[in-house]
C-alpha cells in the first residue's frame, strides 16, 4: 500500500517561513497551527472561593462540559451525540419494533416448523447491527479541536503577511501536493484554521470533522474518520437483517395459509403483516445506500468529494485523478476500513487548566470576511 506525500505548495509571492524542521507529511496531517495529538491531562487544579476553614472549594472543570460544538455527552463525557437525537430515536424503535416483533411471533412458528437455525441466526444479525450502531453513534468522528486564541492570533497575522497589497484581502486558501495532485485548503472561519485534506465543517453539529463522508440524522452524528467503518458495517448488517426478517416472515405466512384462506391468516397474525410493512418499505433504500457506500469504499471517495465531483468532471471541468486511490480495490477497501483507528483529539474527558485561553464557544451566523461555509450533507436511509 503506497504512501500519500503531502507538501505544502507556497500561496502566493511572500509565502509564509517554514521551519528549518519541515517534513512531509501524510494526508491525514494538519497543517498550520491546527490540532495535535492530545496531551496527557495534568493534574486537576481546585480552585477555592473565601478563606480560612470554611471556603468551599469548586469541582475542576472537563473539557466536555465546555465543549463548543453543539454535541451532547453522557457518562462523564464517555459518550457523546449530535445535538438532535429525535431522528436517532426513531431508527433504534424501528429496528427494535421489527426485531421483537419477528422474535416473538414469528421465530417460533419457523423454529418448530422448518429450523432452530432461523432464531439464531437473526439474534447475531441483530446483535451486530446494534453494536455497529451504538459505535457510530457515540464515537467521536474524528472532530478537531478549535485552535486556541493565540493560535488564531498568530495564524492571522501569518495570513496577513502573506497579502500582496493593502487593498486585496489576504488570501485564505492553501495549496498542498498530495501524490503529484495540488489539492486546495481552505481557512475555517469558526475554528480559525486551515482545514487538513478531506476535512469539512459541518455545520449540524459545527465542528470541523477528519475526512468528513456527511451527517447522517438516522445514526445521531456525523461520519468521518473515526466511525466510518462502523458505519458501513451497520448499513450493510442491517441490509442483511431487513431481507431475512422479510423472507422468513414471507415463508411464515406462506405455512400458515396453506389449507386456508390467506386473508384470513393476515388477520391472524396482524404483528407480521406490521414486520412486512416496515421492511418492504425500508429495504430498497437500505440497500441503495450499502451499495452507494461499498462503490465509495472500492474507490476511497468519500460522499462530500462524490457529491462536489471533487475527482471527477461533474464540475464540467477536466476530470482529474483522486490522489487518495490506491488505484486497486482490495488495497481501497483495506485503506479504509482496515486500517489502524486513529485517537481521539478533542480529548473531552481532560481537565480545563486555569491558564490555558480557550477558544470563544460563541457562534456567528454569519462567517468573517464572507466566507461561505461549507453546507452539511445529511445522510440517507440507514
């Protein structure tokens, strides 16, 4: 599996000094004074208000408690959400309702009649899609932190001195070279930084997320780096639980009529007819969007680069070559779902320090300079 070489192309005429150190780096990397690897959490500092015996002393605060994006955390920030979970809800009843439902009315019927091996087999189908879940649900999808005050105040002046004249606003685009592919970065106006390769902001849960596939409602989060492959996972186990629990309720329906009217067995058991329903209507997107993903995961796209055409002439541009392709299927699909998980960065279960200047958690709708920001995608179907 071949390496893709990372170097930062000058932006202009004045180009910003680099260090005597510089390396190349990897797609992934961060350029700028963007977020690095998380820092071991010192030790808690506990402030205390008054004096002499009596003064009461202040819980030290986590990182989590205050995060600026608009994530929900649970269990002491172990856990953490986008901040609507109603649609999220509704995905876990559905799977839920379906599943209990097959258990209990129809798995022993089929279990008698055919074999025992039709309950097992949709309890580890079932298990698998819940866990896949749950994964992509509460993992961190590769956010990166927000620089800091004095990061944002030096990387603006980098920025400044890169301008031409007085009268141009100074440029907040950056050129990289990925594998011989000049691939553009752009400035996040709410993180206040040069966002890495494959990096967007989303908008839905504002923060700027680490080779960024979309936010998908129906899982509660978004999809990037870090829960990519339990997304597809879950999109593909669930496809294969939807078309067992259908065919097996088609074949328990079928027994159940011979000898007698079929209407009248669909009054019978009105909790198939209901398993029937939601599964006809679910299947076909459930299993457009495992085939969407598995076409991505062949290629190493992702869906913000196949929707903006980044790699392909949807622009009506020339098509140009996706730098991140390993130029060979089983090498793609290894590259993304097989590879090493990446830490966590945001490092929410980490104490605030007293002296450590955080980023400003207040938000603007409208983005400095006017900037456009990138427009979130919300997913399909799970």
């Amino acid at each position: 599996m071949k390496d893709c070489e990372y170097q930062q192309i000058s932006p202009g005429a004045a180009p910003p000094p680099a260090s005597p150190g510089a390396r190349r780096l990897g797609p992934d990397a961060h350029p700028g004074p963007g977020p690095g690897p998380p820092q071991p959490a010192a030790e808690p500092r506990w402030s205390s208000s008054g004096s002499g015996s009596g003064s009461i002393r202040r819980r030290p605060r986590r990182k989590w408690e205050v995060f600026p994006g608009r994530n929900r955390f649970y269990c002491g920030g172990r856990l953490m959400l986008a901040g609507h979970g109603g649609v999220f809800a509704l995905t876990l009843l559905l799977i839920l309702t379906t599943t209990v439902l097959f258990f209990v009315f129809d798995c022993p019927f089929l279990a008698r009649q055919l074999t025992l091996a039709i309950p097992i087999i949709a309890a580890i189908l079932f298990f698998f899609v819940m866990s896949c879940l749950l994964q992509t649900s509460f993992t961190d999808p590769g956010i990166l932190p927000r620089a800091t005050v004095c990061e944002a105040a030096a990387l603006e002046k980098q920025i400044d001195n890169t301008g031409s004249s007085t009268y141009r606003p100074p440029p907040r685009t950056r050129e990289v070279m990925i594998n011989g592919q000049v691939v553009k970065l752009k400035y996040c106006f709410t993180c206040k930084m040069f966002r890495p390769p494959r990096t967007s902001h989303c908008s839905v849960c504002d923060n700027c997320v680490e080779r960024f596939d979309h936010h998908c409602p129906w899982v509660g989060n978004c999809v990037g780096r870090r829960n990519y492959r339990f997304f597809y996972a879950f999109i593909l186990s669930l496809s294969f639980l939807t078309a067992f629990i259908f065919a097996c309720v088609v074949t328990h329906l079928t027994l159940r009529s011979q000898g007698s009217n079929f209407l009248s067995t669909l009054k019978e058991t009105p909790a198939s007819v209901l398993e029937l329903v939601i599964c006809f209507f679910s299947i076909w997107s459930i299993l457009g969007l495992s085939g969407f993903h598995t076409y991505l995961v062949a290629s190493n796209l992702t869906t913000n680069e196949d929707i903006k055409g980044s790699w392909s002439n949807k622009r009506g541009g020339e098509a140009s070559v996706n730098p991140y392709s390993h130029k060979s299927v089983i090498t793609n699909c290894c590259a993304v779902l097989c590879g090493p998980l990446p830490p966590s960065l945001i490092d929410r279960r980490g104490f605030v320090q007293s002296d450590t200047v955080l980023p400003s958690p207040i938000r603007s709708n409208e983005p400095a300079c006017g900037a456009k920001p990138d427009a979130s995608m919300v997913g399909g179907h799970p």
